[in-house]
C-alpha cells in the first residue's frame, strides 16, 4: 500500500514528568514506521534519545490572529449584524475570550450555530460565559473539544492537592496576587503551587499583580 499515515499525540506532559523512558520507547518504536508521521505536543522538549524536531506555538494576543481563527469558525461576517457598538463588541470579546483558541473556536461556532450577532455574542459571554462555550446541542456530550468547562475541569483533575486548593480561591483576587500575599494567605508551599497552575495554563503570571 502506498497508504501514509500521520499521527498526532497531544500533551505528553504527564508520561514525559512519570515515563520517560516509556515515552521514548514508544515514539522511537514509531519512528521506526516508514510511512507514519508523528506530531506530538507537549510543554517541555523531548528526551535527546527521540530524535525530533521543535516548533514553538505562538500565542493569539494580536487582534489580526483573534480575527483569523475566528473567522475560520463563525459565520459570514455579513451575518455578523455590525453596528455603530462593532468596535466596541469586537475588543469586549478579545478581552473576555482571553486569545485562548479553544474559547475562541467555540465562540465562534456558537454564533454559527445560533445565527446570532457579535453584539448578542458578546452578552451572552457576559452573563453566562460557560455555558454559552459549551455544545449548542444541549444532548451532545462534553468533551475537552467542544466545552471550555470539559476542558478546564480535566485540567483540574490532574493537578495535585495543594494546586487544587488554591486554584478556586485565586478567585478572591481578581487583580492578582503577589508571592508574598501568596505565602502569607496560603502557607509556605503557595508558590510551589502556583508553579504548578501556570505550568498547567491554569492561572498566568505577569510582572506586576
């Protein structure tokens, strides 16, 4: 058979952090596949005895890239009833959808699938930003591809206690958190802890809270 075959395996994180050497065993062996190509993903680089190739993954923090993957999934944007608030609707929904692609995917398969408008787009976020990124067909089961809640709670199930703890409760402080507030509020292994969220994408650092 002339038959090629391309394979992908996503967030090897965890086999990477309590199998490596399985992981390796296991790419290697298809590697040895003439005709199979593998992509995988994952946070951290691959042991050296995989031989591979990198590419690092941008983020979509600039309004043109919002705009090209959006695009990709919503409507015609004849259909998007612009009016005099567009500009205003448009970065609300930057904001809110954070450049997270799979948030921006759904949101934008939302509005396909409702035939509604930027402007009731945005609201709906507004008032209820989960269920709105969720499946349009209330019997189709959640999966971490069409449900921003599926997606965040496996997030959550893979993390261990003291992440857990204090995930929900970074809640309180909308503005951020500082790792002296951290480890007063928290306890001494706070920002091990918040190590953890941010490697999981669970929570973002920046250079001031």
């Amino acid at each position: 058979r002339n038959l090629r075959v391309l394979l992908i395996l996503d967030d090897l994180d965890e086999l990477l952090r309590n199998d490596s050497d399985g992981l390796v065993t296991l790419i290697n062996e298809f590697l040895s596949c003439g005709k199979l190509r593998l992509m995988v993903t994952s946070r951290e680089m691959l042991p050296p005895e995989v031989f591979s190739e990198s590419q690092e993954v941008e983020t979509i923090e600039s309004s043109e890239m919002f705009r090209q993957l959006f695009e990709t999934y919503a409507p015609s944007e004849e259909d998007w009833g612009i009016d005099d608030n567009f500009e205003e609707d448009w970065e609300v929904l930057r904001e809110l959808l954070a450049g997270y692609p799979l948030a921006i995917r759904i949101a934008a398969q939302y509005m396909q699938q409702k035939r509604c408008s930027l402007h009731t787009l945005r609201k709906r976020l507004e008032e209820q930003f989960l269920k709105t990124l969720q499946p349009a067909n209330p019997g189709a089961r959640k999966t971490k591809a069409n449900s921003l809640e599926a997606a965040l709670n496996l997030s959550y199930d893979v993390l261990p206690p003291g992440a857990k703890e204090m995930f929900p409760l970074l809640a309180l402080f909308p503005g951020g958190i500082t790792e002296d507030l951290a480890q007063a509020v928290f306890g001494e292994n706070s920002v091990e802890s918040l190590e953890i969220l941010f490697y999981y994408s669970m929570a973002e650092k920046k250079t001031t809270a």
